[in-house]
C-alpha cells in the first residue's frame, strides 16, 4: 500500500484494489486540490505496476515535479518529494495502515527553481571532485562566476558542501 503525504501529515491512502491515485482540481479526482489554482483539474496520475510505482503527467500547464525536476513520467520511490500545481507531497512507498497514528510525515525540502544547464554542468564537475578553479578554466569563466553559480545551486537546493553537492549530482543521474 502507498500514500502521499503532504507537508502538514495529511495524507492520501492509494487504493490497493485500483493501484493509482489521479490528482488535480476538478471533484472527480481522487485527490481533490481545490484551492491550489496552479493545478490543473486534471493534473496527474501515479500508477502501480507489480511492485513499481510511477507518475505520469496529464498534460498540465504548470507541469509536476519530481525531487525538483519536471517529468513527463517517472518512476517513484520511497521519499519522493512530488508537486504538483504548488501542493507538495511526500511518496510513500511502503505504508502501513496500522501505524497511522504514529506516523509523522517527514517535512519534505522546498524545491527551488529547476537548474539550469549552466548550473547543472557546474554541479557535475563539482561532482568529479574538480576544483573551483579547474571549473572556471574548463568553462572559460571566472572563479568568482563559478562561485556566483555555486551560490545559486545553494539557494535552490539547500545543499552546501561538495560532498552535498556530490550527492545531489547522483541524485539528479548527473553522474553515475
């Protein structure tokens, strides 16, 4: 059994007989987000198939977003950060209906604006262990450019430090 949790610990328990769960503004849904405009009336739709989950947009102005990323579709996985219209959810693979009153969702981080190619090419040779400097040579950029990027990553992601950085490259399939 799944669910999605928002941030405040509501959550919505898929229905293990249907194994999906639509969302979006209009009633028919199964999640029904009536006061987020920024979500379409029929936003998306996560989906089970044997032991896998995934998402799928359903053509939606304002796309959903996955761990920070826009997809068409994707897989799901325990965790996953999901927003949709300006609502964000927690994937939660592996629920259990009897631990209920003891569930506390995790507060999930706030996703920022998508990097941009240039931010993105910068995090994968911080990734490589490459230095400030090396970057901006490779990239024919300054050093006070590369930091300027590096600045914004952080503004966007919350992450800090290179190992951080390191690991949301993986994250992000940057690096393998």
């Amino acid at each position: 059994m799944a669910r999605l949790t928002l941030s405040n610990g509501d959550g919505h328990v898929i229905d293990p007989s249907t194994r999906s769960c639509r969302i979006g503004r209009a009633d028919g849904n199964d999640v029904v987000l009536e006061h987020d405009t920024h979500a379409s009336r029929h936003h998306a739709e996560i989906t089970s198939t044997g032991d896998s989950w995934s998402i799928r947009d359903l053509g939606s102005r304002n796309g959903t977003w996955v761990n920070g990323e826009r997809v068409t579709e994707c897989g799901l996985g325990d965790g996953d950060l999901v927003r949709v219209g300006s609502t964000d959810f927690v994937f939660v693979e592996r629920f259990d209906p009897e631990l209920t009153e003891d569930y506390v969702a995790p507060e999930p981080p706030r996703p920022g604006p998508p990097l941009s190619a240039r931010e993105r090419e910068i995090l994968t040779l911080v990734a490589e262990g490459t230095t400030d400097e090396h970057i901006a040579a490779a990239l024919f950029i300054s050093v006070a450019t590369v930091r300027s990027h590096l600045d914004r990553i952080r503004d966007k992601t919350g992450c800090r430090r290179r190992p951080e950085l390191t690991r949301l490259a993986i994250r992000l399939g940057l690096i393998p």
